[in-house]
C-alpha cells in the first residue's frame, strides 16, 4: 500500500508514461498542495457533518449519480482520486460487488483515517446483519438474499497529480468535489486519464455556480453568508471561507468539459443537478494510439 513518502514517491509496478520535465502548471488562484493538505487535516473531525448539513443531505444522492455515470459494476476495478472520508468510495463498493475493487486516494492522512475507520465499521455492521439473517434462516437464504460480504474499499496515500499507479489500471475513476483544490487542474486530469484503461470512464462531480434566479440568488445568501457561518463551528473557519472562493473561479461546466478534453478524453459529457449547484461531468478513455 502506498504511504505519504518521506522523500519521492512509492515505486510504482507496471508502466507509466514519462512526463516532459515541467509539464506541469499551477492554475492560477489555488493555494499551494501543502496548504491544501494542512487545511483538509484540519477539517477531518467535523468534514463529514458540515457536508451533510451544508449539503442538506443531497451529497449522498450527487455521488451516486456520478458513479451512475462511471459505469462500473460487479468485477469492476475503481480508483475514487481526493477520496477524502471516504463517501464517494463506499458507494463505489457497493455497486463493484461482487469481485470489484475499489482504491481511494488522498494526500491528507487525517481525511484517510476516518475513510478507513468508517469503511471498518460498515463492513462489521453488514458481517453482524449477515450473521443475524443466517442464524434467523438455519435452512439457507431465501428470495435472493445473500449474506456473502461486500467489497471493502481501500484507502491509501496518493497525491492526484502524481498518481502511484502504472498507466490503464482501473476500469473508471471518480473524484468528487476534489478537482477544484487541484494545485494543477490540467495534471490532475491528466493522471486521471492516465491510470483508466481505455474505454473507461472518469468521472468529476464538483461544485458550479447557478446562473439562473432565482436559486443563483439564494445561493450567492447560502455560500458567501451561511457557510462561512456554519464554518465558524469547524476547527478552521478559514476553510469554509475558502470554499465559495474555490466554486467561484472554478471554470464554469462548459469550460471544464474543455478541460476534460485537453486532458485526453473523449465522449464528454456533463449533468447540471442541484439546480446548478453541482455539476457531474464524465469522459472516456480512447482507444490505445489515439490519445
Ligand atoms: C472537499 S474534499 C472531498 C472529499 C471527498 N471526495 C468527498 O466527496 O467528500 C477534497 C479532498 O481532496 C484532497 N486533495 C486535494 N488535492 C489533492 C491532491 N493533490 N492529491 C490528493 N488529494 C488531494 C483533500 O485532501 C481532500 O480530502
């Protein structure tokens, strides 16, 4: 398993495309890796909360039309990229199983934690429910129940825009709400693009800013005014006044589909939901020889 290098990083089995020296490019206006980094361990103890509260609870239903839109299924193997605590992994799993594989990648340590203690707690809470179904059916399981366990992802330590995986690894991979803290947003897309086998998909769910009244007005109340408000009660409040300024010169979901493509995908497509508030884009790998 990858951990956070103390200096490079952790060999990588199996081929990756050597890079150009200063291939790389910060985009404009986003903090420095290591702040991000620091900001998110910050976060860690009360991410999961805020999200819900600040989401009303949506996020649930955002991630799983993103994994909708990554096409995997049982047997497929899945890298979720800025996997954070873990929500848009899990569901990964459940609709990998059986026989899938699922990687979730971050560079905060203290994000990951909490991915793996709540990976942990799912997977013994359904072994306790499967136990309780067999013991209460001695003669077998009936009417397509199963008490076989499902797929547990696994968290490891990677920075998105130097992923530790060799080129075509997974069969899709998914960020959510992680592009836009990208130090280099073109890089990152790029070892997205990098580590899917062709054919997969990868899939971005983010932020947007809505355009149209009037929820564009109760949502300039909601960002610029509420969670900040609501970020005072986290451990850095600095955070979430760092949120509305990251969906604001985030590119709007036209020019993130372009993104998508300079980055080498192909079959762009993107689904406005919450009103606009957030916006899942998906591409395809092409074929080898023509990206
Ligand atoms: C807003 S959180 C999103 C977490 C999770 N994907 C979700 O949907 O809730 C952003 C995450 O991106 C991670 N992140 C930002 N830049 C990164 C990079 N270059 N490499 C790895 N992780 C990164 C942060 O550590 C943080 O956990």
């Amino acid at each position: 398993m990858p951990e956070a290098p103390s200096g490079g990083m952790p060999d990588v089995p199996g081929a990756v495309t050597p890079r150009a020296p200063g291939w790389s490019t910060p985009t404009p206006g986003t903090p420095e890796a290591g702040e991000v980094r620091e900001m998110f361990d910050r976060v860690s103890g009360v991410y999961d909360l805020l999200n819900s509260v600040m989401s009303a609870g949506l996020h649930h239903r955002w991630r799983a039309r993103a994994v909708d839109m990554a096409q995997v299924g049982p047997g497929s193997r899945v890298l979720d990229v800025a996997t954070g605590t873990g929500d848009l992994a899990l569901e990964l799993a459940r609709r990998v199983t059986p026989g899938g594989e699922v990687v979730g990648s971050d560079f905060s340590e203290k994000m990951l934690v909490r991915a793996r203690l709540k990976a942990r707690t799912r997977s013994l809470t359904a072994s306790v429910r499967a136990e309780a179904l067999l013991a209460a059916s001695p003669g077998g399981l009936s009417n397509g129940a199963h008490a076989a366990p499902g797929v547990e992802p696994r968290f490891e330590w990677g920075d998105a825009l130097e992923l530790p995986y060799a080129d075509d690894s997974f069969d899709a991979a998914t960020v959510g709400f992680g592009v836009r803290n990208f130090a280099d947003l073109h890089r990152g897309l790029a070892e997205l693009t990098r580590v899917v086998r062709p054919g997969g998909r990868v899939v971005v769910l983010e932020f947007t800013t809505p355009t149209r009244a009037p929820l564009s007005l109760f949502y300039g109340l909601w960002f610029d005014r509420i969670v900040p408000l609501l970020g005072r009660l986290s451990a850095d409040p600095d955070a979430y006044a760092y949120l509305p300024e990251s969906v604001k010169r985030f590119p709007a979901p036209a020019a993130l589909a372009g993104e998508l493509e300079r980055a080498g995908l192909v079959e762009i497509r993107y689904l406005l939901t919450g009103g606009g508030i957030v916006t899942i884009h998906s591409g395809t790998v092409p074929p080898v020889g023509a990206r």
